[in-house]
C-alpha cells in the first residue's frame, strides 16, 4: 500500500516546517508548498534528502496543479504576524480568500480532506474570556489588523461552505498564539522581539502599558493538536492554544529572567486594535480530540532560547 499523501501550503513558515516533519514522522509523503514571502526555505532544507519530501515554490492565490493522488490539504499560507499583514494587506487577503477558494478546489479535486489554519483574531478585541468557538468576535474589518482578521473570517465560511453544498470532508483550527524554534527573528511579534532584544543586550519594547494578556501555546503541542483534529470526524472550529495566560509585560520580565540579560523595558505606542485580552477556552478540544498542552512555558521558552542563540 502507498503512503498517505499530504500537501502544507505555507510549508516553509514557522508552524509549517514543523507540521512537514510531523506528517512525515506519521508516514506521510509531504508536498510543501510556500511562494516563500515569509516563510524561509531554510526551515525545511533539512527535509530534502527525505525521499518522501518534496518542495514546490508556488504562490496559491493561483490555481493549484498537484500530480497524482492526495489523501489531505493543509492550508497554512499566509502572513501572520501584525506587521507581515500591515507591511503585504493585499496578499494576506488574497491568500485568505483566493487561496482558501484555490486549495478548496484542489482538495475537492482530488477526494482528500481539507483542514483551515483559523486564528484566535476571528475573535477580534473579544468581549468574552476566555473565548469559546462559540464566541462570533469582535473584529474592525476596516481597522488594519481587518485584512488578517476578515480574510481568516471569510476563509471559515468558503470551508463550511464546501463542506455543505460539496460534502467535502473540511476541518478547522483556530490557533492561537504560537512560539517555538524557527520563528522568524525579525517577524515583529512579541517573543522573537523580546527575545532578540534580551540576547542583544537592547531595550525591550513593551507595547501600552502591557497589561494586554496573551496564552502562549509551544509547538510542539500546537502541532500534535492538529494532527488529532485531522484524524478527527470534527467539522466545526475547534480552539488549539495554551490557557495559560500571562500579561505582556511579564512576559518580557520572564524573557529577561530567562536569557539573564541586562536589558531594560521601555514602552512604546500600542497599535491600533490589539486585543486586550486572548485566552483559549479549549474544553472542544479536549472532548473531542482528548488534547491539552504538555510543555510549560519556563520549558518551551528554554527550547526556543537555545534555536535563538544560534541565531542572533
Ligand atoms: N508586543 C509588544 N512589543 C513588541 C511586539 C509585540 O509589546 O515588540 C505586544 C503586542 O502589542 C501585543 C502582544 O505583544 O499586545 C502580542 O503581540 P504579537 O505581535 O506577538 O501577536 P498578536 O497576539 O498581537 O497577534
């Protein structure tokens, strides 16, 4: 019998390099497939000498040509990070919508599951706490976070779409915020900021008065999370994130601890629409795929410290 064959857009970013390695660890043949505007095709330079790897540079706004058979579609392209959508608002929104409707196409295509890389910003600046799928959000879809936040919004609805009037098999994850090995050093967001600055010795930028919290997941549970849900029968959205919740300024305290830097925190503007609050209800998940996150963050901030001296 031949391999199960899966295709990662966005299979060179920070969360798709690491869910290559974990389909080919369950045996798969992985076709990655990465336009490479932020993703960084040395996350998966490693993979090439794997026979049942293969990288395709491709941008999949366009129409998606994959040879032979495919068992699933994972659909992780896009820019995620605040200033990756402010600096490229018009490919975020194309990869979420045009993208979205292209890899839908192709899974249709081909009779394979399709699984959606939502977001925890489908709840916008949320006015519940924790948020639960339940929770419909609080999103400004013409503030500048609205290209991100709209564009996952509408990603959601063309999936649930395919799945009901085409009966394709979809899933959907919203992610929440994610850190771990390889994420970019210069992607603009909170860890690999603070983490850069602390190693350099640099002030760190505190955002506001960082009070605004955030639930910090580590990849690796990140990533095991959504394997479960693909393997899963669950159509509806489910929460993957860690509920462990910390405010932004303790994180940077935390990060200093960590790397024992002498470095001090400064604060500077908070921009416009950062939620204030974000923490995962994740009781679906535990239901329905029996997950919960496993590394604590005084270990995952270990781990990515050692990727991050290698690299600053
Ligand atoms: N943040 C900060 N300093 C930075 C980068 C980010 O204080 O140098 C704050 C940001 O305003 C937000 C939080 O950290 O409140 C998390 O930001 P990130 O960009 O990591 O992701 P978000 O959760 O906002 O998508």
């Amino acid at each position: 019998m031949s391999n199960k064959k899966v295709l990662i857009t966005g299979g060179s970013g920070f969360l798709g390099s690491h869910l290559c390695e974990k389909y080919l660890e369950k045996g798969y043949d992985v076709i990655c497939m990465d336009n490479l505007i932020t993703g960084n095709i040395e996350n998966v330079q490693h993979l090439f000498n794997e026979p049942n790897f293969e990288f395709v540079k491709y941008d999949v706004t366009n129409f998606i040509y994959v040879k032979g058979d495919l068992d699933l579609v994972l659909h992780f392209a896009s820019p995620a990070s605040p200033i990756d959508y402010l600096e490229m608002p018009i490919q975020t929104l194309k990869v979420g919508s045009l993208g979205t409707h292209k890899a839908l196409g192709l899974a249709k295509d081909k009779g394979a599951r399709f699984l959606l890389a939502s977001t925890s910003e489908v709840y916008g600046d949320p006015l519940t706490h924790p948020q639960k799928e339940t929770y419909w959000g609080n999103v400004n879809p013409i503030g500048f976070r609205g290209v991100y936040d709209e564009a996952k919004r509408f990603a959601e609805a063309m999936t649930m779409a395919y799945h009901r009037f085409h009966k394709l098999e979809t899933r959907i994850v919203r992610i929440f915020n994610t850190y771990g090995p390889r994420m970019r050093l210069n992607d603009g967001r909170a860890l690999p900021t603070f983490m850069t600055q602390a190693l350099r010795g640099e002030d760190i930028t505190v955002f506001g008065d960082g009070s605004q919290t955030r639930s910090f997941c580590y990849v690796d549970d990140l990533v095991e999370g959504i394997y479960r849900l693909s393997q899963s029968d669950e159509v509806y959205p489910v929460n993957i994130g860690n509920p462990s919740e910390i405010t932004i300024r303790e994180f940077a305290d935390e990060i200093i601890s960590l790397t024992g830097s002498k470095s001090k925190v400064i604060y500077k503007e908070l921009p416009k629409d950062d939620p204030q609050v974000r923490q995962p209800d994740i009781t679906r998940a535990k239901e329905i795929i029996g997950w919960e996150p496993q590394v604590h963050r005084s270990e995952g901030l270990k781990r990515t410290l050692d990727d991050f001296r290698k690299r600053v």
